[in-house]
C-alpha cells in the first residue's frame, strides 16, 4: 500500500501498524515524537493497534526546544534523534505539500 | 509609559518602511507601540526576536531569563557581545534594545517562569513568544497562556531543523493538542549534546517576531492549526495542519489540566507544570 510520510509517498507492506512505521522508519527516539494519521494526533497507546490503510498521511512531529539555556525547569534540552530523509525525499515532500 | 495618541516625525521617519506597508500604516504603528510583549527566554530564539520587536516599535517588551550571558551562547544570541560574559542576559539585551530605540520601555525579569509566578507576569501582556529551550518552560507557557488568555508563538529548534506554531487559546490548536506532555526526563538529552546552527535560532526567532506583529496588528495569516517545520540544511520549508484535539488535557472539552499547578513550584526543575499531566497517565504518553 502507498501511505504519506511527513508528506513523501511510501510504498508499505499492508497490515502495518503505526508502532511498526515508527520501526521500518527507524526513529530512533519514538518518545519525542507525536504522530498525526491524517490530520488527528494519536495517543501512543495507539501506536500498537492502529492499522495503516491505502492513502493514509502521517505526520512525524518532533519534540523540539532549544531557545535560552535554562529559563524555567531545567529538564534538559530538547532532541530528537532519528534517522534524516534523504535530500530527494524532502524535495520531493515540497511538492507534495505545497 | 503610555503610548503617544500622536506620532511623532521621529518616529514616523523610524518607522516610515513599515508605515508604507498596506495593513500596518500609521494605524498600525500606534498599535505596536500601545502593544506589550512578553519574551520568555532571551536566548537563540529570543535574542533575535526581541531585536526585531524593539526595532518595530513594540512599546513594552518582557524579557525574562534567569541566565547569565556564556561564551557558548554567542554562537547564537545575537544580542549578548563578547564583553557580556558573566553578565545577566535580560541586562545585557535590555541595554541593546534601549540603544536600538528609546521609543521602547524594557522590562526585565531576572527570573525563571514558574507556576507561581506565571499568572502575574503573563497579565500585563499582549503577546508571548516562547524563547525558552526546556520542555517544562514550554508546556508551562502554554499552560499559563491557556490559563491567561494570552496568544503566543511557540518556536523549537534542533541541530539545522526548527518548527513554529501560533496559539490563540481556546480558539486554535495548543502545543497540547500537538504534544500531550512532556517526555520523560531521562529521554531527553543535553543542548550541548544535539547542537543547533545559530542561524537556525535566527530564523525561528524572527518568524516569532513576525507572528508577534502580525497578531498586534491584526494583519495577514497566522502560523495558525499550521506547524511550520523547516530543515534549513536542506532549505525546505513545509506547513503540517494541526487540529484542535477533542481530547487536549489542556483544551479539550473535558481537559485533565485545569489550572497551573503553584505546590509544585518550590520543585527544583519545575516539571510538573500543571495539575494532571504528571499525576495521570491518562495519555498514555508516560
């Protein structure tokens, strides 16, 4: 089945859940990420049994901060390690979306 | 300060090339400088949004941060020099935006954003633009922009990557909807681990000085139920829609968050921002 990652058009097996996008993308730190199935944020007790259909967009959305170093709680900084698409696979997202 | 009825020829000659812009015009101007901004976080995100608000004519601008100015910050906090190592950072950008221009009254907090303390503060603003780089710091902004009423821009960066959103409480999506709580401590590393280019800081920095005037003046689209993300080693920019979330715990018609959780302040990193979010894990975000 064909299904839109972060606006790039993917070929995928049929019956993948969105734990197992999470995997075959290799997103490396899952629990900074929120995932939107066409245009609704899931919750991540979701992400197990939520099958992906034909045609389905999702959405990767990284967990960001970085600004002033320490201005309120200091939990750290934020990141989000994952594996970067590759430059024709943004391009190609730009078409996409635009 | 109040902000003059009547514009001066100085200042009509300051800010005459956004005068001429259709939607801004004299109007608009009187807005800015009757508008009060506040900046949370006077860093790579704020620094540069705080010069370009100052310079516009916004008439009162909050800066708050806790930090003193280190030589790593220069990379990117524009508005800290090298000679303001050791100093307060919300000193060290309040002399600069008072030598940009005078028409501006800096308001400084050398402090923390803390749920005690972020009622008070948020009251006598306008506009927020969260330039804070922790997860606690963000979701207590948008947790006290709810509470207060009050707009606000969200901006994080990453590396070469940053994202934006625009939040009108209780009328468009929330950094809630988007993302429910914060991560685990453990999960999260170090700024100093991920790295971030300064320019990357810049450019997210003025898109929230943008949103900022456009929402003062009323003008133009806002970065509204949109998530601008850009990865600028690839200098691609995309828009991701955001919905409001019918089951936000901070927005949603039967929300888990109801008010900024003040017995939680005397916590040394402040992570529980708000009541709920930490105490159930109703989410399943845990």
């Amino acid at each position: 089945m064909q299904i839109q990652i972060n606006g790039i058009v993917k070929e995928k097996p049929d019956g993948l859940t969105v734990q197992d996008l999470l995997e075959s993308e290799e997103v490396e730190r899952p629990e900074m990420v929120s995932v939107e199935l066409n245009d609704h944020i899931l919750f991540r007790i979701e992400f197990r049994e939520r099958k992906l259909q034909e045609g389905d967009r999702v959405e990767f959305i990284y967990l960001m901060g970085g600004g002033a170093d320490r201005t309120a709680g200091d939990l750290g900084s934020a990141v989000a390690l994952r594996r970067r698409p590759e430059s024709k696979e943004w391009h190609d997202a730009e078409e996409a979306s635009f | 300060m109040t902000a003059p009825l009547v514009l001066s020829n100085e200042m009509i000659e300051r800010y005459s090339r956004q005068i001429l812009l259709p939607g801004i015009g004299g109007a608009g101007q009187k807005k800015l400088l009757r508008s009060r901004v506040l900046v949370v976080g006077v860093g790579g995100l704020g620094a540069p949004a705080a010069l370009y608000l100052a310079a516009a004519g916004v008439g009162t601008l909050g800066l708050m941060d806790a930090d003193e100015v280190d030589l790593s910050n220069l990379q990117r906090q524009v508005l800290h020099f090298t000679p303001d190592v050791g100093r307060p950072k919300v000193e060290s950008a309040a002399e600069k935006l008072r030598e940009l221009n005078p028409d501006v009254q800096v308001v400084t907090y050398p402090d923390r954003l803390r749920p005690d303390n972020a009622a008070g503060i948020l009251e006598g603003y306008d506009f927020v633009l969260d330039g804070t780089d922790s997860f606690a710091s963000k979701f207590l902004i948008a947790d006290a922009c709810h509470f207060g009423g009050k707009p606000y821009c969200h901006a994080g960066i990453l590396r070469f990557e940053g994202q934006a959103l625009t939040v009108f409480p209780g009328e468009t999506a929330c950094y809630r909807c988007v993302f429910h709580e914060p991560p685990p401590v453990g999960a999260v590393p170090t700024c100093s681990e991920a790295g971030v280019l300064g320019a990357v800081a810049g450019l997210l920095g003025v898109i929230q000085a943008a949103e900022a005037l456009k929402a003062l003046i009323g003008a133009g689209d806002l970065l509204t139920n949109r998530l601008l993300v850009c990865d600028v080693l690839r200098m691609g920019f995309r828009t991701v829609r955001v919905r409001r979330n019918p089951r936000c715990p901070l927005c949603g018609p039967e929300p888990t968050i109801t008010h900024l959780d003040t017995a939680e302040a005397g916590r040394p990193n402040g992570a529980a921002c708000a009541v709920g979010a930490a105490k159930r894990d109703v989410h399943g975000l845990a």
